[in-house]
C-alpha cells in the first residue's frame, strides 16, 4: 500500500488545520471524496476504494486537528509575550 498519498493528506490537513481560517480548515476533506469518485468512476465502487476513502478521511482529519492545536498554542504563546 502506498503511503505516499497518505502522507500528503496528511500534510493538507495540517497546513489547512494551521493556517486556514475558520471552515476552511476543513477543506481538504474534499480531496480525498474527488480523487475516490474519479476512481469509482473509472474502476467501479468496491471495497477497496471504500477502505481507502475511509483511511484517506481519517489521516486528513487527523491532520487538521493536528494542525488547529498547533495555531492554538501558538496564539497561546503570542498572547503570553504580549
């Protein structure tokens, strides 16, 4: 299993969790959804792709919830030094 693809969700999810303000941090959800319903389109729905939307979902999330938590410490640490 390539875990190339999963790598980069993640990082999307981090720097959109980070730097995107608001609902957009949620954002990159959607990528995982459009490259699975181009795959489906292609190749038909089973359980794999099911499998990897699902893993592809979770990796993403946990990415931007990584990624809020890091621009709320930071905002934390900026408000402490004021």
């Amino acid at each position: 299993m390539a875990i190339v693809g999963y790598l980069l969700f993640f990082l999307a999810g981090l720097g959109f969790g980070f730097a995107a303000p608001g609902r957009y941090k949620w954002l990159p959800l959607i990528f995982p959804v459009v490259l699975a319903v181009g795959a489906a389109a292609r190749n038909g729905i089973d359980a794999t792709l099911i499998l990897r939307l699902l893993v592809a979902l979770v990796v993403t999330a946990i990415g931007v919830i990584l990624g809020r938590m890091l621009d709320k410490r930071g905002r934390r640490r900026e408000a402490a030094a004021a």
